[in-house]
C-alpha cells in the first residue's frame, strides 16, 4: 500500500513509518519539524518537510495514496489552556485542509489520531466510546472538532474514516521538551540520575499508559480493517495507573529511590483516565502485549544515559 503520515517525524509518527516501511509499504511522510526529528526516519521513507496548510503540497503528496494517518497536531494540554487559537489554527484548520485534499484526491481511508482527553471527567471507568464526552481543554476541544471534519467530509466524499482516540502513549524515542514533558521519559530520566520526582497533587490522579509498539500495531491494523468507516476506537492498555503506582514501578526497574516532592497544584486534566478497549479487540482484533512494568524496563534501556559528574 501507499501511505501517507502527516507529523510522520513526531514520537508516534516515526515508530508508525518505519513499521510500514519495514513492512514493504510505501510510505511518504510530511512534517513541519517543529517538534519532529526526521533523522529518525528509515532511509526507505520518502520526508517533505512541509505544513499541513499547504494544499497544493498535499494534493501533490496525495497523488495514488491508499491511506492516510493524520497525526500531525499540537498536542500539550496545558499550553493550549495558553494559546487556545493555535492550537484551534493547527488541529482544526489545518485537518480541515487536510480533509479538503484527501476529498480532491479522492483517498480511500483516513485514519485520525485523536485523544482520550475528549473525554473529560466521567463518573464511570473505564471510558466507553458510547460515553457523552466532556472536553475540559482546548486541546481535548480540538480533537473533538477534527473528529467530527474527519467524519462529516470523508462520509460526504465517500473517503472512509477512522478515528483513534489514543491514550497515554510512551516509549522508547519519546521527546523530553523542557516545558510540560510526558510524565513517564521525564520520570524515567530524573530517577536514573538520582534526581526527584514532582508529584502534582495527591499522586492518585490515574492514566492508561499504552506501549509504542501495541499502539502502532492498532493503527497499522486500522488501515486494513473491515467495517470500521465512521467508527470512533479507543486504543489504550485498560489498565488505569496512578502517578504513585508509576513512581512505585520506577524505583523497581530502575533500582533508584527518586526523593518524591509533592506540589499541591494539580497540573491539570482529568483525575482519572482509563480506555474500554473492548471495541478495539473486535473491530481491529486489538490486545495490548506490553505491560506497563516491561514497557518501562524497554524504554529506560533506550534512554541516553546520564552524563557522569568530574571527580
């Protein structure tokens, strides 16, 4: 098949292109490289660097393209609570373009990563797709509202659209950035250099961590699937997870005691996440393989080690 995988060269894009690729797929990458790292691409995928603004780019890219995986987004809840109308511009606006040039190109299928923070604070675990969502961020906004282009147009234009709602992905490869970084490379990294551990409220707010390599075998599997168009799928582990639980996972396979500093301003989101993956196992024939303890041992294994101290 021929692939296209708008934000290819972010966290999730790169482990998602080099499977394809690796699979024999043609795969073809755009990226505007604001948080992405094409290096990290096989040599056997095809980089644009380039914004999903650019029509005439992507009408260009689209040429005989089976499917499309749209991960390109701004993705950091507490900085869309800052600049709301970016995130509006790059994760409304610019799927809207998308879905512009995927119409004109007349494309079969249309894979969306969204998010399970479109769900909001419920009163049942785990999340059910069926569940009334409830977005407390312009983030979570955001990806609803690309749910909702990336299915309303494909099912005017006859392109069949699927719409992940991705949990707590990690994994080897995954981007510290110095403001607001994902919880567990940012753990991971302050535990092995005996450093401490911030710990925002009472530590019991819960998340589904999902492995890289379970996540991309459920959009891979998204592509092909049958009797999936205009279906909204939860991909996570169904494991809910506390902060102190991780904390308590990382001193295990670490082997470190990261002193625990407690900051009783919660950073923000819902106090409990955890996916029904229910759907998933039966339209994608979906099971999460990696388990949170293995997962963590995988990564720490990649991570670049600590720079040691002179003597």
């Amino acid at each position: 098949m021929r692939f296209l995988i708008t934000g290819g060269a972010g966290f999730i894009g790169v482990a998602l292109s080099n499977r394809l690729a690796s699979q024999g797929h043609q795969v073809l990458v755009v990226d505007d490289c604001s948080t992405g790292d094409p290096t990290q691409l096989s040599e056997s995928v095809r980089f644009t660097k380039g914004n999903i603004s650019d029509k005439t780019l992507l009408w260009t890219l689209l040429q005989d393209v089976d499917c499309v995986f749209h991960l390109a987004a701004r993705v950091s809840v507490p900085e869309s609570t800052l600049f709301p109308s970016n995130y509006n511009h790059v994760n409304v606006s610019g799927t809207v373009t998308l879905m512009e040039a995927v119409r004109d190109t007349r494309v079969k299928r249309i894979v969306l990563a969204s998010s399970g923070a479109v769900y909001g604070d419920q009163t049942q675990i785990p999340y059910k797709e069926s569940y009334e969502v409830k977005p407390r961020s312009p983030y979570a906004v955001s990806k609803l509202a690309a749910e909702h282009y990336v299915r309303t147009i494909g099912y005017q234009a006859g392109v069949e659209a699927v719409c992940l709602r991705i949990f707590n992905a990690y994994g080897p490869g995954q981007r510290i950035p110095p403001s607001h970084p994902p919880i567990i490379p940012s753990f991971l990294r302050n535990a092995l250099a005996n450093s401490s551990v911030v710990i925002h409220g009472d530590g019991k707010q819960t998340r589904d961590y999902i492995y890289i390599d379970d996540l991309v075998n459920a959009m891979v599997s998204s592509a092909t699937a049958v009797g999936v168009d205009q279906e909204v799928i939860n991909i996570g582990s169904g494991v809910e997870t506390s902060v102190l639980e991780l904390v308590r996972l990382l001193r295990l396979v670490t082997g470190k005691k990261p002193e625990e500093i407690f900051n009783p301003h919660k950073s923000g989101g819902t106090d409990r996440m955890c996916a029904d993956i229910s759907k998933a196992y039966e339209k994608l024939n979906f099971l999460p393989l990696v388990p949170l303890e293995t997962g963590l041992r995988l990564t720490m294994e990649k991570l670049p080690k600590p720079k040691a101290a002179n003597a």
